[in-house]
C-alpha cells in the first residue's frame, strides 16, 4: 500500500462491520469545539465524542500530559500498579463518597462490573436466591450481553438471546412501580440519574429517594449509572450530588479520559469486599496512559469556577433553544441538566431527530441525537461563548432548511 494513501468515506463500508453508519464527512482535526474535516469545512461540535471530551479536542494540557506519560511507561499489566493510578484513586476517592475504586475501559465495562459486584455480594452475604435486578425503561448501561440485558430499551438486547436472567423493568420515574419491584430478592437496583440514550429526561428527586430508602429496607445494592452525567456534566462532578442521594456503587466513564478510553467504578468497603482477587478483571483498566488523561481531567474540571461556568453555559444554550424555539416552533421540551441538553420535536416532527441532525452537518454543526424525537447536545465542558453562539446560529439555520423541507 503506498504511504501517501488517504482514506475516504467509502473505505468504511468496504472495511468495517456494518455496525454504525457514520456521517459523509470525515473529520481529521479539531481544536476547542471546532473540528475541521478532510475538506477544509469547519463544524462547531455540539457532540464532544458522545459526552467524552471534556476538554474540547487538541487541549495542551492533555496532550502534554500524554506525551510525558508515553516518554514514561505506557503500559503495566494488572501484576502492578503504577503511580498515576494511584493518584487518580484517590483523587476520586476525595473528591466523592467512595472509598474504594475499581478502573476499566469503557462504560460499559464499568456497569457490568457493578452488576458483578451487586450479585456477588448478595450471593456471599446472604443467598443465591437474592439475585433480582431492577432496571428501568429506557434505559442504556452498555452492549455487553448483562448490560444490554439492564438497558430498557428491547431493540438493542432482542436478537441476542437466551439473555441473562432474573432482570426486571419498570417505568422510570414511576415510584410506586419501582418500591413494589423492589424485594428481598432484589440484590440491586440500576439507574441513571439522567436518562441520555433515552431521551435526555432526568430522575425527580423523589424518585430517586424513594430507590434509596427501599433498597436499605430490603438490604439492595443501589447503583447509578453516571457513565454519561459523571465529571461534571451537570454543573456538579457528580450527579448525585445535586439530588442528595449517594449511591452504594457509581459507573463513571465518558468525560473521565477527555478521549482517552477509560471507566470506573466507585464504591464503599463494605461492597467492595466482595471483589476480592481473581473474582473480576482487566488487562488494560488502570493502565498508566488512561490514569494520566484522567488525572488531567479531573484535575480541571473538579473546579468551582469550571463547574459554575458548565451552569452558566447550560443557560446559555437553553435560552439560545428558547428563543428559536419561540421564532420556530418546533420544540415541545427543552430539558437536562449541565451541558446534557435534549430538545424533544413536536408531534409533527415526530421520528425526524436523526434527519434534523443531518441536516445540521451539512450546515457545519455537530449535533447527536438521544433516541428518533430528541436531538442531544453535549458538547465539550470548556465550549467558549464565541463557539456557543456560531454553533446555535448554524443549528438555527439547519432549523430553518429542516422545516422548509417538510
């Protein structure tokens, strides 16, 4: 193959398994939430890598770090440890309710460890049959067999069966359908504190209060999926902390490695004990690379100043949203929380969020969508005023071209 070959949009479907059906355009450089593609075309990036960058793209300090970390060691292996993880434990340790951490690669991974530990400890304190999971509608915890499994959402976990059992769902939000699901059969009860996948809808205060109590009533494992509101997406590092209600284990990933792969799970030493040495694993988790990033991460984004300023550009966005909105029409909702912001369409536009998002590409802004009526913003923590506004502007005429076309 000649070393001056570039890839083109074509070479995905030649190449890769057909899993994903990604935009036309390939994006080759960003900076702050610009990202330039193979054309030379511009885009404001609402996205931030589905909620992962953090700190925008090419951030100095980030790469800096790296590229001292890769001068270092890259790479241990489980049969050590290494410096930068230790510090990153406890870093989040400090910053959080946890006592003891546990580093993976991904989300995913995070929440599959969580619900390990959950049936664990139910079967090593108290018995086999205690292995009930509560879960909810709509909900996203992953692609592996027991997270999909988790995840209320059939379409993702129907053609995979026979799937892990002993998995129930209610509505989210719905106390009464959530107490009355919880037994002492129950060893855990998953949920997140803002559904994202689902639609960008987060829990009332209630809701998760009433998860809380029943679980110590019937001696239940409360896990939340952070994965995609933890470090500080919300205005707070973690969600939780804007409820009040502290969870007994907590997934954290996405916006943990500013890009780089990297996922956790947070707990106590009482839950923690039940994953003594040999019973989980990992090769790459922890590894010294991924530590750095986050150590970088957490380092900026556990700020005060940086997580009032995630509030004021929450206010910022929605108000944008509003008042198109008010000039368009087209909006039934705008919700969330932080940089995690869902604008529902009208009934009559119902289905057409992934054709809006388009749309909003060819008009040089990167925006996601969170299921077939929610478009989802979650863009970079540190996204400038300037790169705010140029981004609603170009949404705002990507509105405009979407509606002229129905």
């Amino acid at each position: 193959m000649a070393m001056d070959y570039t890839p083109v949009r074509d070479d995905f479907d030649k190449y890769m398994i057909p899993m994903f059906s990604p935009a036309p355009f390939i994006p080759v450089k960003g900076h702050g939430s610009v990202v330039i593609d193979q054309t030379g075309k511009d885009y404001i990036d609402f996205v931030g890598g589905i909620a992962v960058n953090s700190l925008g793209h090419a951030n100095e300090e980030l790469v800096s770090n790296l590229a001292a970390q890769l001068n270092k060691i890259s790479h241990l292996g489980n049969g050590y440890t290494n410096e930068p993880v230790l510090k990153l434990a406890k870093t989040l340790c400090e910053f959080t309710f946890a006592e003891k951490v546990f580093f993976c690669n991904s989300g995913a991974e995070a929440n599959e460890a969580a619900l390990k530990l959950a049936r664990k400890y139910a079967l090593e304190n108290y018995s086999a049959e205690k292995n009930e999971i509560l879960a909810f509608n709509s909900a996203f915890h992953g692609r592996t067999l027991f997270t999909v499994s988790a995840g209320g959402q059939p379409k993702y976990s129907q053609d995979f069966g026979p799937l892990p059992g002993a998995i129930k769902h209610q509505d989210f939000n719905d106390i009464d359908a959530a107490i009355n699901a919880i037994t002492d059969k129950t060893c855990a009860v998953i949920v997140e504190p803002i559904q994202g996948e689902g639609g960008v809808i987060p829990a009332n205060k209630e809701f998760l209060l009433a998860l809380r109590e029943a679980c110590d009533r019937h001696a239940a494992i409360l896990i939340f999926d952070e994965v995609q509101t933890g470090v500080g997406r919300t205005g707070q590092l973690y969600a939780y902390m804007h409820y009040g209600v502290v969870p007994d284990v907590l997934s954290t990933a996405k916006a943990l490695g500013g890009g780089f792969p990297i996922g956790a799970i947070l707990t106590t030493d009482k839950f923690a004990s039940a994953l003594s040495v040999g019973s989980h694993g990992t090769t790459y988790g922890g590894n010294p690379l991924a530590a750095t990033a986050a150590n970088t991460v957490l380092s900026i984004v556990s700020q005060i100043e940086f997580l009032d300023d995630v509030k004021n550009k929450h206010q910022l966005i929605t108000q944008g949203l509003s008042e198109m909105n008010a000039r368009h029409d087209i909006f039934q909702d705008i919700r969330g929380m932080g940089l995690l912001i869902g604008c529902e369409l009208k009934e009559h536009f119902k289905g057409k969020a992934k054709a809006l998002s388009n749309i909003c590409a060819e008009n040089g802004v990167m925006v996601l969508i969170a299921g077939p009526n929610v478009v989802r913003f979650a863009p970079a923590l540190n996204i400038t005023q300037e790169e705010i506004e140029m981004g609603l502007m170009r949404f705002e005429q990507a509105l405009e071209v979407f509606i002229n076309k129905e």
